[in-house]
C-alpha cells in the first residue's frame, strides 16, 4: 500500500482527485490508512495506469515535469531495432536523458558484469522510493520483454534504509536486494549485453496496449539459465556442486531452478552429466592422470561409480576409451 500512497502524492501535486483511480482498483479509504495493508499486482496494475493516463504523466510526480502518457512507448520504440541488447541500453539511457535531467541513467560494463545506475540530479523528496523503484522496474521488465528471457540480477541497491514494507522487494526484483547503497542500481551477467532482441514493431504494439504488467510481474523465461549452469559446473571445485549450491551461486531457489531449467527443456542432471562428460574426455585425452585421479577432478568420489556413468555417456569405459584415443596411460 506504500505504493498507493505515492501515487496518491502525484494526485496530490497535481491537484486531482484519486476517488476513481481508487475505486476502479478496488481499494478503500480504509485500506490506505491500514498498517501492513496489502493489494495485488491486478490492482496496482489498475490503479497505476489509470493514474498515469488521468494526470497526463508516466512518471506520476517524481519529476520537474510531465512524462506525458506514451512516453515509456516511445523509449521502448528508440531501442526496438537495435542489434544487441547493450545498443538498446545505451539507447534508452540517451533517450532518457533528453525527456529528464532530474535523474540520469549510466550503463557500464566489464568483461564479466554489467551495471544500469540512477544517478539523482535532483531532490525527490517523499517521491524517491516509488522514483527509483518503478525507474529501476520499467528498464528490467522492458529489458526481459525485449529478449524473451528473463533477465537475472545479481544484486539491486537502493539508496536509502529498508522500508518497512521491504519483503516485497525480492517479489519485485530477481536477484539481492540490498539498501543503504550509495546509488540506485542493478547488477547482471555481461553476456546478456551481446543477446539480440527477439521483438519487432507488431509485437511491440500489442505490447504496449498493456505494458504495465511487465513492470507489476516477474517475467519467467531464461534464454542463458543453461549456459550459466553450464559455466559455473566447469569452474574449479564447483564439479560436484549440488543443487543448493547451484541455486545460490545463481541467485535462485531450488525450486526455481528446477522449473526454469524445465521450461528450457533442459534439467540440472543432464547439464551436469554434459560438463562432466566433457571435462573426463578433456583429461583422460590429454593427460596421463590415473582414471581414480579423473574421477576426483570432474566430481566423483569413487573410480567404479564415475567409471559406470562414463560407460551410460559414451558406450566404452574410461580405460577403454584412453586405450581407442591413444592418449594417456591406464
């Protein structure tokens, strides 16, 4: 309901009345001021939208002046055609920049990490939370929309103490959530900058004649969620990772992991079992470690047991196999 009353500020500014916004969301006088109340996304989708479109303004108040409705469409439109999504990005921080300078959006990037930042150029008084908040939302829901994929983040900050109403952060962002940063930002994977988008104009269009819901909700897909397990399987130590500690490498759940991985077609077991496969070919060809000392390298505790997963992997047993490939010793 904190989000309530921050729309209800840009009422506030404007000098409108929200009894209709109110009304059309389902939520009474009586909720507002309630400790703890509670509404659903149906709701501040409704209430979110009808507030936008009745005070002319996308930005509901944070501003200096009006994002006037269809503005969010027009940054969405800027970075459609671009080739990869760290072009789109770059786009939409340019073009955000020419709608307001009361805050200021930096993409930066190294090898391994990317980091979309709010810088605050203005004071934003009660506003600031619900600014940074929906600002931080917006590009991450567009972002998701724009691959098809759900894009995962490794850390969210914001600048300022948790709110009381801070467990329904971790709803809204997939990733850590942490406060008292110096800025408000996101944090994520640098291989989703090379990603290209997966939406044109018509998809765009009837996108955006219900937007919101990619702001309100979650998006579920993960086109790099394999690749990712894939990677961390094959650092060092990580061989014989359990699902636990894939999960949490990953900033997800078990159960998360598990239903994404499914949704993809694919499951931890079988990634698994590819890596290890790999890596036992790797060795077992190119070194003269023992069979025993192989095991131990891709994961297995025991020789026998990693010998009879090789053998459901290739067909030969690991001795059979450095024997055909001519490599190696027994």
């Amino acid at each position: 309901m904190a989000f309530v009353r921050a729309i209800l500020l840009a009422y506030e500014k404007y000098g409108r009345d929200p009894s209709d916004a109110l009304r059309r969301a389902r939520i009474s006088r009586a909720q507002l001021a309630r400790v703890g109340a509670r509404i659903d996304a149906d709701q501040m989708e409704t209430i979110s939208a009808t507030a936008m479109q009745e005070l002319d303004d996308e930005a509901l108040g944070w501003f200096s002046r009006r994002l006037p409705w269809g503005t969010y469409g027009m940054l969405c439109r800027a970075s459609l055609g671009s080739p990869t999504l760290g072009v789109a990005l770059k786009r939409w921080c340019r073009h955000h920049r020419l709608l307001t300078e009361d805050v200021v959006l930096h993409l930066e990037a190294d090898a391994a990490t990317a980091r979309l930042r709010i810088e605050e150029r203005c004071e934003l008084g009660a506003m600031r939370e619900f600014c940074l908040l929906s600002s931080l939302r917006y590009i991450h829901g567009y972002v998701c929309w724009l691959l098809d994929s759900q894009m995962p983040l490794r850390e969210v900050t914001f600048p300022f103490a948790a709110p009381p109403h801070h467990a329904v952060y971790p709803l809204l962002f997939p990733g850590t959530v942490r406060f008292d940063a110096p800025e408000a930002s996101f944090r994520f994977d640098a291989g989703y900058l090379e990603l290209a988008p997966r939406r044109d104009e018509p998809a765009l269009r009837k996108m955006l004649e219900r937007a919101l819901p990619l702001t309100v909700r979650q998006y579920r897909r993960d086109r790099l969620l394999v690749e990712r397990v894939r990677t961390h399987l094959g650092e060092a130590g990580a061989a014989g990772a359990t699902a636990e500690q894939v999960a949490a490498a990953l900033h997800l759940s078990v159960r998360s992991l598990h239903r994404k991985l499914a949704h993809e077609g694919a499951s931890l077991q079988a990634i698994k079992d590819e890596v290890h496969c790999r890596r036992a070919l790797e060795l077992l060809e190119r070194t003269t470690l023992p069979v025993k000392r192989v095991a131990m390298e891709v994961g297995y505790a025991d020789e026998k047991s990693f010998s009879r997963a090789f053998k459901q992997w290739t067909g030969a047993s690991p001795i059979e196999h450095r024997q055909r490939s001519g490599h190696g010793r027994d």
